[in-house]
C-alpha cells in the first residue's frame, strides 16, 4: 500500500458518510481559497447517498462549484438507472443546487464519440478537481473501471493522456462512461467510501498487492493522497 493511503473507521455507516461529507467540504473550501473555481469528482450507487445529503447542506459558495461523474450509464440523464439522475436527487439540493454538472450523456452522439467531447468539457474545468469521491465494487472495480473491461490495463495507468473511455462489462446492460486513473488522479485528494465486511476483504487483497481487482491501482500510486472510509 502506497504511504499516500490512510484508513478511517466508524462503527456505523451515517457516521462514515458524515466524514466523508465533511472531508469533501474541507477540500472544496481548501481549493476555492486559492481559485476562482474548482471541481468535485462523485461516484454513483447507494453508497454515498448519505453522504451526498450530508454535503449538500454544507455552506459554502456552491456557485463556483463543477460536479463531475466519476463514471456514467449512456442512459439519459432521466432515467433511474443514470449517475446524473442520482447527483440531481441527492446532491444537487439546498445550498449545493447552485453548482454546476458536467454531463456525459450527451443524446447527439454515440457512445464511442463521447470521450473526446467529454474530455474537452473537462479541459474547460479548473484543475486540479478539489476532490474525488469513489466507491469499490466487491469486484475490485472503482468508477467504471471492471475487471472485465478489455481496456483496463490503459485506463489503470496513471501516465494515460486519455482522460475517459468507454467501458463495455458483463455485469452491465449498458456502455458506460469512466474517467481513467490519470484523469482522476487530477485531483488534490481522493475519498474511498465503502461498507460492509465483503468490501473490506477486497481492500485487504488489494492493499497486499492483488492486482486482479482494480483499485489496487489506485491504493498504491503515489501521486495523490487516498483517504479510506469504511464502516461494517
């Protein structure tokens, strides 16, 4: 495991979202002290919805704010099933509705001709993004990063100028969209949030070196600190 990798414990899981929301207000109050604007990565899924409640009510000036998909189903934004769905319903709220989202879907074009457009989007963006917030699949997987993806070696490497992909995966009825390791990396911090005993064996593998599952990429590159956050 990198030296960059701390892990913090909670005994339940609303005391875990609850820090997490607080260290994703603390880097996004960190970086609009030094910039005019910054941007916040999120993932999607149940997990961080908690947390999502619990950052949303943070005052600070949401306006000056970018909110951006760690990954993404080529769903339409309306449909249950889109991470974008989820940051509307669950992020996007009270003081936090003043931000700004960049989107993935995007209807004109295919899927395969997304990742250009969605790269010069993100080049428009301060960077480096205060933070971003991930999850991890029982898989290993983070974003939408699977172990099955045909392109993972690439997309692991964090030298990779490629900023997203597109990622086809058994486990899915849909392409997605996934930022690379690079891409995310291209944050001052990282936030792992996860729960339940399955999970943290997975860590556990990772963190001893099994590079079968994905995120031991990203636990043990040096280039960004990672924060854990586990609860059972």
């Amino acid at each position: 495991m990198s030296a960059g990798v701390t892990i913090k414990e909670f005994a339940d899981r609303s005391a875990a979202s609850a820090a997490a929301a607080a260290l994703l207000a603390a880097a996004l109050r960190g970086a609009l002290e030094k910039s005019d604007e910054t941007g916040l990565v999120v993932s999607g899924g149940t997990t961080p919805q908690e947390c999502f409640r619990n950052l949303s009510r943070q005052a600070l000036d949401w306006s000056r704010v970018t909110i951006v998909p760690s990954d993404e189903r080529w769903v339409e934004p309306h449909n249950v099933s889109s991470n974008e769905h989820l940051i509307h319903t669950r992020l996007m709220l009270g003081p936090a509705s003043a931000a700004r989202l960049l989107s993935f879907y995007l209807e004109e074009l295919q899927a395969e001709e997304a990742p250009e457009v969605i790269a010069n989007g993100l080049n428009r963006l301060a960077r480096p993004f205060a933070c971003a917030l991930l999850g991890m699949g029982e898989d290993g997987h983070f974003a939408s990063l699977f172990p099955d993806f045909a392109g993972l070696e690439g997309a692991l490497d964090p030298e990779n100028s490629n900023q997203c992909v597109v990622v086809k995966t058994a486990g899915s009825p849909y392409l997605r969209i996934s930022l690379t390791l690079s891409a995310l990396l291209d944050s001052n911090t990282v936030v792992l949030l996860f729960f339940g005993d399955a999970k943290r064996r997975v860590f556990e593998a990772a963190v001893a070196g099994d590079s079968a599952y994905p995120v031991a990429a990203l636990l043990s590159q040096d280039k960004v600190p990672v924060t854990v956050i586990w609860a059972p």
